[in-house]
C-alpha cells in the first residue's frame, strides 16, 4: 500500500465525517444562537435552557437526514471494502 492511496483514503475519511456531521452541527448552531438570542432579550439567564430544545432540534434533525447520513457513510465502507483487494 503505497503513501498516497493511505492519503486518498484518510482524506476520503475526512470528507465523509464532515459531509455526515454537518447538517446536525449546523442545526445544533442556529437552535443555540436562536435561544441564546432569546435569552439575551428577555434577560433570562437559566444555563439549562439550551440544552432542551438542542436535544428536540438535532432528534428531529436525525428523523429527517438519518437516511442520508447512513446512506453516506454505507456508500464509503462499500467502496472502501470493494477497493481492499487494490491495497494489498
């Protein structure tokens, strides 16, 4: 196995976990800067309040990108394992 196919594959790696993480980061990011906003104007300052409507946003947010998220990650492990026979 050569440096740039272990390269190729750990960069492959790399794209898959930031294409699969992104979508409940990103929601994650807007339900936290929403409710921290709310916050803000309403100058309540509970240090739990976060949590609870993170945790609805990113259950929800695997309801809707669950099947693209495994169907990406099933993508790369069966071309990963389909191309093991080229790394020996």
């Amino acid at each position: 196995m050569t440096v740039e196919a272990v390269l190729d594959v750990a960069i492959e790696a790399i794209w898959t976990i930031i294409i699969t993480s992104a979508p409940l980061l990103i929601i994650s990011l807007v339900v936290g800067l929403v409710v921290s906003i709310f916050q803000a104007v309403t100058s309540i300052q509970e240090q739990t309040l976060t949590f609870v409507p993170k945790i609805v946003a990113i259950f929800l947010a695997m309801l809707i990108f669950g099947s693209f998220i495994l169907n990406t990650i099933v993508e790369f492990m069966t071309e990963l394992w389909n191309s093991f026979g080229e790394y020996m």
